[in-house]
C-alpha cells in the first residue's frame, strides 16, 4: 500500500518526471505523524506576508513540515532559517536540522522532497513562479494577486489546469465566515435582487525617496527586478533592509497596480462569489483616478479613485475609496434592502493599511442577517481556516475554496478597472475570449513585454 507522499507525487504532470524519494528522519521527532505522511514544503520569498501569514498558516499543522525556503535577499533568508527553526525546535523540543535555504527558486523546485509551495513574493513574480512550479511537480499557495497582468494570468491558470497540480490564492476573507454568509444571503435573495455592489479600497499616498543607492551586499537586485524592465536601485522602491515593514515595490506601478489589485483582489474576489461570477467578469468597465504629479516622490500608484463595472446580469459594481462615511468592505444593494461586510478588527499582517474599523457584518434590517433555513437553498462552500483548507485540498486532491481559475478571474476584474483608470474612457470586455471589443489601445495593455532571462 503506497503512502501519501507516493500520492501526491502520482498526481505530477507528466513532463516533470519526478519521482518520490523517502525522507530520512527519525520517527520520534514527529510522533505519530511519520516522515512518508508528512506534507513538505517550501517558502519561496521570506518577507512579510510570508513571516508573518504564510509560514504560520501551514507549521501549525503537525504533518507538515517548512523544509526549505528561497529568496534573492541572502539576510531575509537566514532570518527565515532561524525563524523557522526555532520554532520547530520549541515545538519538538529537539533541534530541527532539516531546512535548506537557496538563493534561486529553481534550485528549491528541483528538491525532489519538496511536496508544495508557498510563494509570498512580489506581485510581479507570482504567475511565473507559480508556472514554474506546477510544472516542476509541485502544489502552491500562492499570494494574491494572481498576477502582473491578464495575459500572465491566464497563462498561470492554464498551466495549473494542464499540470493537475493544486494551486490556491491567499483570498483568506472567502475562509472568514462572515464574508461568506453574507454572500450566501445575496445569493438567497435576502435583499430581494442584487442591484449594485459598492467596493471600498484603502489608497496609497506619493512619496518615497528617488536617490539612487548602491545595491545592498547579499541582494541579487537583477533577479528581483525579473521580467519587469531594469531600474537603479533605491531602498523605497524594494523593501527596508531592517525589519519587516510595507515594502515600496506595493506603491511602484513597475511591480504591481496598487490598492486596486493589492486589496480588490480580495474584495472584488468577494463581489464575484455573490454575484455568482466566479468564472466570467465584466462587460462594461469605467474608472477614474488620482495618480501622483510629476515630482512627488519614487510612488506612483493610484490614489483616489472612481470605477464602474456592469456584469451581463445588470448589477452594476463600483469602485470607491474608503472614507469615514465609506468604511473598508463590500456593500451589497438589492430591491429589498443592503448587505455590508468587512473584515471589522481583522488584519492579515504587521502594518497592515486598514485607516476604517466597522462591524463584521451590519443589514439595513437584522432580520436580513437571521440563519438560513431550508427555504434557503444556496450553501457556498465552507471553511475556516484558509492555509488548512489548501492543505486539505493537497491531501484529497479535492478542489478548494479559491482555485486557480476563479483566482484570476478576480484578479482581472481589478486589472480592468486599472486598464479603464488608464484610458481615463469606457471599456467593452469580452469575457469569454478575455479580450476587448474594437480596442487595439486597451488591448496592448492586456500583456507586458517581459525582461529577457525571466521571460515566460
């Protein structure tokens, strides 16, 4: 009878050719939970999110093991082998001598060890990498958003597709309970038909020092830039070199489209499981935005901003920044009544940007908000613990709450909206073909050119 590693090894892609090496380790430091039952995996990216979310989410779990981790930066990485390894070492009681640190992700993906993949880096790596990874055998938890632009996240999800591998996106408010219950109340008809959905996103204000600075000793800056073109160096557009605090890459266009896809990838994410559009999007986009005036500083991503989605089925989702009179979340408007979900006193990391507080979840009537009976037949799917619910999805095989198509579909309902802030006009998207209607200047902004070695 095989053991769950010659499972999850049987399910590689063909062209991987992996194959399942047992992992020597003594039975004790585990208990009953045996080195060929045990999931391992690897960090690729050791900042923030991964430090303080992702490492967290998974080692908890006492069948998996972090056994190695990636970056470009050699000092994050031997912090993470500290940090990693102190905590196991409380956790046992006993030193933990099995982790293993590289200075290039193709390195880790080659560990035939490795089981799965947690990628927390810039958003501009993330649909190569986890390419890469699926193709080299490997399961991922990859952090939001899916990716840089549309057309590298349809690559990313046809690949996952083809490769049979699992792939989740860290959209961790569809494993908050309010965020699902109040979709499944929209969906229901609690608030008689969904008229309109209202979306309340932080904004990100121009700073950051332009001075060029050497490159820091231990960071391959080339590989860090990867496909993105190349740029001098200067610590506000990477990350701090002390600690952990928000980096300057999430307020640099050159890697990533700011709030619209750093927070809509999770509240757009959100208006899609309501509105039942989990696998299509818009077809009308139109947006507005503050971007910031020549001079300002290094950042310059969105500020204050305006969008407007119509879906095919008439509800009308709009864009806005957060304000006191407009807290952060999902407002759901219907014939019948309102709907508002946020993550109330939630936050996924240090530091993170929440300026508004409110309740988890409020109605224009609280008996709106009464449990669902059999008269209500929609149940959405259900979990609580987003990390585990991926880990249960590597050892089932069995599709989690946030797979790999679904994740880019959200992804580019807020790259759309970014697109249309652009053009500064309305858009016509086709959302089958992923295409604009009889636009040849918004189409060109679907894909970016990629820098030559990391073109994918």
């Amino acid at each position: 009878m095989g053991t769950r590693r010659d499972f999850l090894k049987s399910a590689t892609s063909a062209g991987a050719g992996l194959i399942a090496v047992p992992t020597i380790v003594p039975f004790s430091v585990f208990g009953s939970h045996a080195p060929s039952n045990r999931i391992n995996i690897g960090a690729i990216g050791v900042g923030r999110i991964s430090r303080d979310h992702d490492m967290p989410g998974v080692w908890k779990y006492d069948d998996v093991r972090i056994i190695a981790a990636a970056d470009v930066d050699a000092h994050r990485l031997t912090e993470a082998k500290t940090h990693v390894e102190n905590y196991y070492s409380k956790k046992t009681g006993k030193p933990y001598g099995s982790f293993t640190t590289y200075d290039n992700y193709m390195d880790l993906l080659a560990n035939r060890e490795i089981d799965a993949v947690l990628i927390s880096t810039p958003d501009h790596w993330h649909a190569k990498q986890a390419i890469d990874a699926v193709r080299a055998g490997k399961d991922v938890y990859l952090q939001k958003p899916t990716s840089l632009t549309i057309a590298e996240g349809r690559k990313m999800s046809d690949a996952v597709n083809a490769s049979g591998r699992i792939l989740q996106i860290g959209s961790q408010q569809r494993s908050m309970e309010q965020f699902r219950i109040a979709c499944e109340l929209v969906r229901n008809g609690r608030i008689g038909q969904l008229k309109s959905i209202d979306v309340r996103l932080p904004g990100d204000p121009p700073g950051g020092k332009t001075e060029e600075m050497p490159v820091p000793k231990g960071f391959n800056y080339d590989a860090w830039l990867g496909q993105t073109p190349y740029i001098y160096y200067t610590v506000d557009r990477v990350h701090p070199q002390q600690g952990y605090g928000r980096p300057g890459w999430l307020r640099c266009e050159q890697f990533g489209a700011g709030m619209i896809t750093g927070w809509g990838a999770h509240h757009f994410d959100i208006a899609h499981w309501a509105m039942d559009k989990e696998y299509s999007g818009p077809t009308e986009i139109s947006a507005k935005a503050e971007f910031p005036a020549p001079g300002s500083g290094l950042w310059d991503v969105h500020g204050r901003y305006e969008t407007r989605m119509v879906y095919d089925n008439g509800v009308v989702v709009t864009g806005t920044t957060e304000s006191a009179e407009k807290p952060n979340g999902v407002l759901f408007v219907g014939s019948d009544g309102w709907i508002f979900v946020s993550r109330g006193s939630y936050a996924a990391s240090a530091n993170e940007p929440i300026s508004t507080k409110s309740k988890a979840l409020q109605a224009s009537d609280p008996k709106i908000l009464s449990p669902l009976t059999e008269n209500d037949p929609v149940r959405l799917y259900q979990t609580s613990d987003h990390h585990g619910n991926w880990l249960e999805s590597v050892r089932t095989r069995r599709l989690n709450i946030t797979p790999a198509e679904v994740a880019h579909r959200s992804c580019t309902a807020c790259l759309l909206q970014h697109i249309a802030m652009k053009l500064n006009r309305t858009l016509y998207w086709d959302p089958v073909s992923e295409r604009f209607k009889n636009d040849d200047e918004a189409n060109a902004m679907i894909a970016r050119p990629h820098r030559p070695p990391y073109n994918f």
